[in-house]
C-alpha cells in the first residue's frame, strides 16, 4: 500500500483556493521533492497530509489513516519538519530534545533525549541554548527531533532553507540512509541540487500539479531545446536575443549563455543570424532542471 495516496486535496483561505484538486501517491522508501513558487500551496498540501488542516474537498490515506478521519492518528504517526525553526530558543538543547520527548510520550525520555545527544554527537553542548546553534547544527536538531519516535513518513518544509552547501549535503545524507531503512520522504524545497536527489518530483504552481515524475522525466516532457553559447560579450547578444520569437528564455551560467525554446525549428530559425559570428560558438546542451522550472513558473511572460 503507498504510503501517501491523495486525491482531489483542495484547501480554501476565504474565497482564494490555494490548493487545487492535488493527488499524490508515495510509495515506501521513495523520497518525492515538492516542488513550486513560492505561495504555491506546498506547505498547506504538508499540512493537509500530516492531519494538521482539514481539506476542504479531497480524501485519502497518509500511512494508511485517512486524512479526514484519523488526523490524530497520522499527527502522532509522521515525523514533520516544519518550515521555520521549531524549537524553544531559550530552551537548551537538551531540554528541547525533552520537551519532545514528552509530547510523543516516548520512555523511558532520558535514554532517547540521551541515545539522540549522542547521535547527533551533541552531548557535550546539551545544555547550550538552541537559539545560539548555526543554521545547519539547527537543521540537525530538527531533523534528530522529529525522528526521535521513529515515524515511517517523513514531511519535510523546506528543512535546509538558509543552510551552507557542507551542512546540506549532510543533511540529505542522512535523508538518504533514513529513505534506506525504510523511512518514505516528502520534501520541499527550492534547490534545484536537492531536487535532483529525489527520487522522483511533484511541481505545484498556483495550487495545482503541473508537472511530475523523475527529473529526467520533467525535463524530457518540458520538450524545452537548449543552445549554449560561449565566447565574447555575451551581454550584447544576450540583449539582442531577449524577448525574440521562438526564444523562451536566454540565462548567463557563468562563462556561458543558455537560449532555450520551446519549439526547435522557431529556436532555430530565431538564432540562424547569431549563430555565424565567429566571436561565438554554439552548441546543443541539455536543458537544466532550472530551465524547466523557470518556463513552468511562466518564464519570459511573467511580469
Ligand atoms: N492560514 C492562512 N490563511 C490565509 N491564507 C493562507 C494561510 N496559509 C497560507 N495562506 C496562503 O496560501 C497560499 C499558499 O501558501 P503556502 O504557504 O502553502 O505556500 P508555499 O508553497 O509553502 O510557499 P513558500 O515556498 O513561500 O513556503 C499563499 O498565498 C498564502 O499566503
Ligand atoms: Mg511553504
């Protein structure tokens, strides 16, 4: 049985619906990135699944409870990493680590506060106040704390926003052996790198998916065609190719540009009087992640 089956999950704030019509499916051990702009719906979709917010139309099952009925049962059941730092900052660490503890009634305390101290290899600091960690020892208590019960579903909020690349790339370790053991994830984020550590993806725009699968698969049914261009000025050229027919989107990554389209023969046709100068050199490059993103969040149109 999949341990996240949704359908139709729709949320309403007074007359605006922010999530629309969402279905979802994950199976066990899958970890799924969401995906989306911001006030796209992703953290009400999370709240909805972990039986903190009713849906307003929609049902289904999040580890086999159903998310209308028994949100008590899936709130007690998923470990969920909200999108802010959720901890007591003028609490110690260990009495953070405590607090938790008793909420989810887990015994004898001490030995888990103690056992997840020393995981986190953190007992040495149990008394310092959590409010005075770095951003990524943050994420690491967080992340510690919410799988202190041993929950099979993971509901991660954008958990490592504002967290150095060393510290990030722990931290998705961790994710991964979790995911290895059996732990199923849902994760938001806004990294492009970490979307591409997932499993698989799900891209929420204006409360509906509007795209998913493997990051292959996004990219491939985007049907976007990438050009790179090196050599000189590309400034200039990236002025003069902007806003062009059959041009979607044209971006400096570093020491190149990338002109994408939607459609080869107008992106072509659109290039063919750029491509001969001999300051630049073109060639067909895959079409990143971001490029997708960006047409998908309404690229050269967008306001
Ligand atoms: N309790 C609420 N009452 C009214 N509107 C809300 C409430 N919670 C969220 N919203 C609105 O719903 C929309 C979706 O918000 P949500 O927080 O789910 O987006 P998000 O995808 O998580 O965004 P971000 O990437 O910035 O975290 C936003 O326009 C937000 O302002
Ligand atoms: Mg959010």
């Amino acid at each position: 049985m999949s341990v996240i089956a949704v359908e139709g999950l729709t949320k309403r704030f007074g007359t605006r619906t922010v999530v629309d019509n969402v279905s979802l499916t994950v199976e066990d051990g899958e970890i799924v990135g969401f995906l989306g702009p911001n006030g796209s719906g992703k953290t009400t979709t999370i709240r909805m699944l972990c039986g903190l917010l009713t849906p307003d139309a929609g049902s289904g099952t999040c580890l086999g409870y159903d998310v209308r009925q028994q949100s008590w049962k899936i709130k007690q059941a998923v470990g969920y990493m909200t999108q802010r730092f959720s901890f007591y900052e003028d609490l110690t660490i260990a009495e953070n680590l405590d607090f938790v503890a008793r909420l989810y009634e887990l015994r004898p305390r001490q030995e888990h506060v103690q056992r997840t101290l020393d995981d986190l290899g953190l007992t040495h600091r149990k008394d310092q106040l959590a409010g005075t960690l770095s951003g990524g020892w943050k994420q690491r208590l967080a992340l510690a704390a919410c799988v202190m019960h041993h929950p099979r579903l993971l509901l991660l909020d954008e958990p490592t926003a504002g967290v150095d690349p060393k510290a990030r790339r722990e931290f998705w370790d961790q994710v991964h052996t979790l995911a290895g053991k059996g732990v199923t994830v849902l994760v938001s984020t806004h990294y492009m790198d970490e979307a591409e550590r997932c499993h698989r993806i799900v891209y929420i725009s204006a409360g509906k998916v509007i795209a998913r699968g493997t990051v292959d698969e996004v990219v491939a049914n985007s049907g976007l065609v990438t050009y790179v261009v090196r050599g000189g000025d590309l400034h200039a050229l990236q002025a003069k190719l902007d806003g062009l027919a059959g041009i979607e989107q044209v971006a400096p990554f570093g020491t190149t540009l990338h002109v994408v389209g939607a459609d080869i023969d107008k992106l072509e046709a659109a290039i063919e009087p750029y491509r001969h100068d001999p300051a630049h050199t073109w060639s067909r490059g895959e079409t990143s992640l971001e490029d997708v993103f960006i047409q998908l969040m309404g690229g050269k149109d967008r306001p």
